[in-house]
C-alpha cells in the first residue's frame, strides 16, 4: 500500500535505496458494496528516491500506477482499464493544492514500536481534523534508503517509509500493511511513462475513476 528474517534486516538498511516493498490491502469498509472491486495488494519499487507504486483492482480489470519522483517533484499517475491507458502528470503544485483539498490531519509521533516485514517501526498517531474518519495509528521505518518519500501524501511530515497506515482513497477506506521487502536491482524502466499512455487531464482521470465506482 512484509515478514523477513532477522538477518535479511541486516542486509537491508538505510544506505540500501533499491528494491522491492510488498504491501496487503484490507478494504475496512467491508458494508461498500464495492468492497470486492478493492485492491488487496500493492507493490513499490524504489531507486535514488523515486519510486514505482502499482495496483490492481476490480479482479485484474483496472491497474493504477504511480511514478514519484521525489528530486523532480512531480507524481505520474497511469490508469489502465482493459485496453485504455491514459496518464496524469502532477507537478508540486499541483500536488500541494490536491493536499490542500484533502481532509486535513495532523500526525503526532509517541511511544511504542512495532516489527512490521523485520523492520522495528516507529509509531504515531493520526488525528483527522474534520472528525469524519476515527484516530488510528502509522508505523513508519528510516531503515529504508527513501527521503521525503511521503511527500505527496497527507503524511508528508512523516520522513520514514510507511509500513502500516490507513488512508481513505477512491471511495474505500483501506489498510496497508508491509509484508515483504526485498533488496534487488531495479530497472530504471519503472520510472519513465511509457509512450503507449496517452496524456489527459486530473478532471479526466477522476471521471475515469468515478465510471469504475
């Protein structure tokens, strides 16, 4: 949105920044009659602070990725429904003024750690302002070579990898959790918008979505 063995957590620190991160998705909101269509797994590949995020939904029919390229401050977002492919770019305005239409939250760090894929992760508390969805905890490591990696996100005050969190996306409130992470080379394929995507706008992309709900 992870179980390894002690010693893999030794080969993987944080002057390791490539890789692969697995995560479950659990949809929360199991009464959405939608709740079958939701992803249950995402996957994120990672190299020189970029990173690759891929999921699937809708039993294989519908794919979203994100390309987040943290040094050039922009998010590429790719939908592929059946054989249409289409593709956003958002700059880091465009992402800052998307952030600013989001719930807002506030994120407290506290006391308490937990071992999520291997990693002992910090812990904090995310508060919704707008009271709309209940308090809940994130689990974030600095074991994983990414800066700002959340810088895009309604967590971008948190500078470590999420491991656990929630989040409330596309008409689901889902859960991720880490389940693996596994060091290995990274194309650089995985970065770029591949040319068969063709270009459209953020209000074309959310109609998409919409049609997909």
């Amino acid at each position: 949105m992870f179980v390894l063995c002690g010693c893999k957590h030794n080969l993987f620190n944080s002057h390791t920044s490539e890789g692969t991160i697995e995560y479950k998705i659990v949809v929360l909101d199991s009464n959405n009659a939608m709740a079958k269509m939701a992803p249950d797994k995402m996957t994120i590949k990672f190299k020189n602070n970029q990173s690759f995020a891929q999921v699937i939904a809708g039993m294989g029919l519908f794919e979203t990725d994100f390309i987040n390229d943290e040094p050039g401050r922009h998010i590429i977002q790719m939908a592929r429904l059946l054989n249409k492919k289409v593709s956003y770019t958002a700059d880091s305005s465009a992402v800052n003024k998307e952030l600013r239409q989001s719930p807002e939250v506030t994120v407290t760090p506290v006391a308490g750690n937990k071992v999520i894929a291997g990693y002992t992760c910090k812990k904090a508390t995310v508060h919704y302002v707008d009271g709309k969805l209940p308090d809940c905890d994130l689990y974030y490591t600095e074991d994983i070579g990414l800066e700002n990696p959340n810088w895009a996100t309604p967590f971008k005050d948190v500078k470590g990898v999420l491991m656990g969190y929630r989040i409330n996306r596309y008409g689901f409130y889902m859960e991720f959790t880490a389940t693996k992470v596994e060091p290995e080379k990274i194309d650089d394929s995985f970065f770029k918008l591949p040319s068969e995507y063709k270009k459209i706008s953020k209000e074309q992309m959310d109609q998409l979505y919409k049609s997909f709900q």
